[in-house]
C-alpha cells in the first residue's frame, strides 16, 4: 500500500509526508526482508532527494534501487530507472553515458514490449536539448554502443556505473 501510495504524495508535492512513507517502506521491508520493498522504498527516497534537488543522492538511490531489481526481472521498474538514470546523465552534462542509456532503454524496451515510440522520441528530444547537439552527431555512437549491448550487458554496464560512483 505504501509503494501505490508514494507516487502519489509526490505527484502532490508533499515531500513531508513522502519522506514519511519512504521512511516506513524501507522499516518495513527489511524487517520482512523484502528485497522488493527495499527497492520501491529506494525509489521513493530517490523522489524525495530529486525534489531537494540532491542529484548525488538521486544517483544512489538508483543504483541501490538497480541493484535489486534487476535480479527480481521488474523490467518495469528497470525501464523507469535507465529513463529516470538517463535523464540524471544528461541533467549532469554526462551525455554520452545518457545516450548509451537511452540506447540501451530501447533495447529492453523492444525485448519487453515496454514503452512507445512517443516516450523514446521524448527522451531523445531532451537529450538533444541538454547537449546542444543532435543525437545522429555526437552522441550516434555512444548511442549505437547502448543499442548493441545485451539486455544483461547493459544492466550491468548502468550498475557499474553506479559503484564507481560510489
């Protein structure tokens, strides 16, 4: 109940009470050992760190919230983590890590039937807009490298990104 309500709260704006709810996810998800939980209660503190404006927190969120994901095969949930991953990259000036992203978002995207042409057109426009340049220029082969990796190299290529971070 709480990760359907915590949407919710920040699409309201009110980051008190979604720091309340990420807060009591997370107590209650490794009390259960719920590697699930633990992960929506990540993304949760990940909206409250974007609504502070404290990307390095944003970042490792995502990374935490990645991590255990990705063996749980939530394709939904990694396909909302690369986008929200790739617009992190291209907010922070790291424009070719975010076209390899958006490249590799495709791709699980095409694997899983996730997505429309729409969202990817969108995030490839606000790529564009970041960067100044136009993704056929400079950033065609980053996002080529992105496209060409397996489903599992690329999930392993954002995560590493993340521990190096670290």
């Amino acid at each position: 109940a709480l990760a359907w309500s915590a949407p919710l709260i920040d699409r309201r704006r009110d980051p008190e009470r979604l720091r309340a709810v990420a807060e009591e996810m997370m107590e209650i998800s490794r009390e259960l050992g719920s590697i699930f939980g633990t992960a929506m209660a990540y993304r949760a503190m990940r909206w409250v760190a974007k609504n502070e404006g404290d990307l390095p927190r944003v970042r490792r969120y995502l990374g935490e919230e990645l991590s255990r994901i990705v063996p749980l095969k939530d394709w939904i949930g990694v396909h909302g983590a690369l986008w929200a991953l790739a617009d992190l990259a291209g907010q922070q000036g790291e424009y070719p890590w975010a076209a390899r992203l958006l490249g590799i978002r495709e791709v699980l995207e095409e694997t899983t039937g996730l997505g429309t042409l729409e969202n990817r057109l969108e995030a490839r426009d606000r790529l564009v807009t970041q960067s100044g340049a136009s993704i056929e220029q400079a950033l065609a082969a980053a996002y080529a490298e992105g496209r060409a990796m397996s489903l599992q190299q690329a999930i392993d290529y954002a995560l590493e990104r993340e521990e190096e971070r670290a």
